[in-house]
C-alpha cells in the first residue's frame, strides 16, 4: 500500500496534535516546580525569538505615541510664537498709529482696512469708516510711514480708497524745503515695478539725490488736495530725462499699502503736517 502526499501530511498533522495534547496533559498534572523550569525553558528557548519581537514592537508603539506627542507640543508651540509675533506687529502698529493721531493739527478718523480678494484688492481697499464717521470723497487716507492714497467713493459705514499702486493715482508733491516740485505717479503700469513711484516734471537744473525725501505739496486746487507735508518716499535714481527740459525720478514709497492694517483719513481743512511727521523720522 502506497501513501500520498496528502494523506502522509494529514498523518504527520495527526501525530503532531497527539504530541501537543500529551505534552499539555502532561504539563497540566506535572508539579508546580516542574511547570515553571519547563517554562523557562520554552520561554529561553523556543519562544525567545517571539518574545524579542513582541518587545521591539512594545519599544516601537511607545516610541511613535511618544514622537506623536513630541510633534503636537512643537506644532502648538510654533502657532503660539507666530501668533504672539503677529499680535506683538499689530500692537506696535496700533501704538505708531495712536502716536501720529496724538500728533495731527487737523480733524481727522481712524479706519480699519477691510481686505478683500478682488481683482482691484492691489490698487483700492474698503475702509471700515464712513459718511457717518465725516468721510467724504477725496479725502487723503495716511499711515504713521506716509500717504496710502484717497478716498474714492462713501456709503454711510464705510468708504472705498484708491491707493498710490492705482494707475491713475497721482499727487503733486516737492521735497522738505519747497525748493523742487514735480508729479508722483507709479512707476509703470504692471508687475513689480507698481510697488515704486517716479517723480515726473523736476526741473532739469534740480539735480535730487538719492535719499531725498519727498511730500506731498499741497498744491492742485480747492477740491480735496492733499495737505502740505505728508511724506511720499525718497528718492531711488534717476528713471529719465528730457535733455534741457526736466528729469524724472524712481522713488522708493513710504508706505507699501498691502502691509497696513489700519489707517488715519484726514477730513478737516488742510494745513502744513511735516512738523507732525518729522518728529517719527531719525
């Protein structure tokens, strides 16, 4: 009689369980003593390698809970200093603003910038100020740096602000002393040439060198100018010229008004404000 394959596998299983149950039976009615050498036994020898990998996976699962608490700590800890950098920016911001509000000769309001995401976000901003507040339209809108830009339009709660990065910004502007006057407009139309002006129309005898600081002049008329004396920016380079006629310059502005969060609109009648800006400046 020949055996198979499978039937020599389900023989040897069989003999296999008969072996298990005598050496569990066996162990089971042996003496406590003799029961745990033979555990010892087992455990040094035949379990050793189990044992070791429950251990390393124990090791493992304790050190990822641990890691995981260690990343929630550093991750908290790391919001915490952002946001009490970015409270600390705003409080110092506030504080230059309450400054140059305290120093103001003229009426004027306090206004938070509402940004929003438009296609215009980059060249006007919605002031949470209004027609209620004594807003009206072109009324210079300021920031403890110098001129963000006028206001444009009013609704009874707040106003909508065309900023300097608006083409069709412009401002007749000279420098501390009177002695130059010109044109402020953006430096180009698009890209990043809008986060700088030019100074158009200098005098091709006045030669202003890099540095100078440039105000707004208070010049232009009646209607809603800009007061004397509201610092623009400083002069960068020379951007041209019109050989015997005039030169224009790039200025560096004041104020970048994407970084304002608050601002002042000047809403009383128009007088000199370089003695309340010159006292911030070095």
């Amino acid at each position: 009689m020949s055996f198979t394959p499978d039937r020599f596998s389900t023989r040897r299983d069989t003999l296999a369980l008969i072996v298990c149950l005598l050496l569990s039976v066996t162990a089971r009615v042996a003496p406590p003593a003799v029961q745990d050498s033979v555990a010892r036994a087992i455990s040094a020898t035949v379990l050793a390698p189990f044992l070791w990998i429950q251990g390393e996976a124990e090791l493992i699962r304790a050190s990822r809970g641990r890691y995981a608490l260690v990343v929630e700590s550093r991750d908290a800890a790391l919001v915490t200093a952002f946001l009490a950098q970015a409270l600390q920016e705003e409080n110092e911001r506030l504080r230059e603003l309450l400054a140059l509000s305290a120093r103001l000769p003229m009426e004027h309001v306090s206004a938070e910038v509402l940004h929003q995401s438009a296609p215009t976000s980059g060249l006007m901003v919605v002031l949470a100020a209004g027609r209620q507040d004594g807003v009206v339209p072109r009324a210079p809108v300021i920031a403890p740096g110098g001129l963000v830009g006028v206001v444009q339009s009013v609704t009874a709660r707040s106003s909508v602000a065309l900023m300097w990065t608006h083409p069709d910004f412009r401002v007749s502007a000279m420098t501390l002393d009177g002695s130059v006057f010109g044109i402020v407009a953006p430096h180009g139309a698009d890209g990043p040439k809008r986060a700088l002006l030019e100074l158009r129309g200098v005098p091709y005898e006045d030669r202003l060198q890099p540095g100078t600081k440039i105000y707004t002049s208070g010049l232009g008329g009646p209607s809603g100018v800009y007061p004397r004396g509201i610092p623009i920016g400083e002069i960068l380079a020379v951007a041209g010229e019109l050989e015997g006629w005039s030169r224009t310059y790039v200025v560096r502005p004041a104020v970048q008004p994407a970084s304002v969060s608050h601002v002042v609109v000047l809403t009383g009648p128009a007088v000199d404000l370089r003695a309340a800006f010159s006292r911030q400046e070095p």
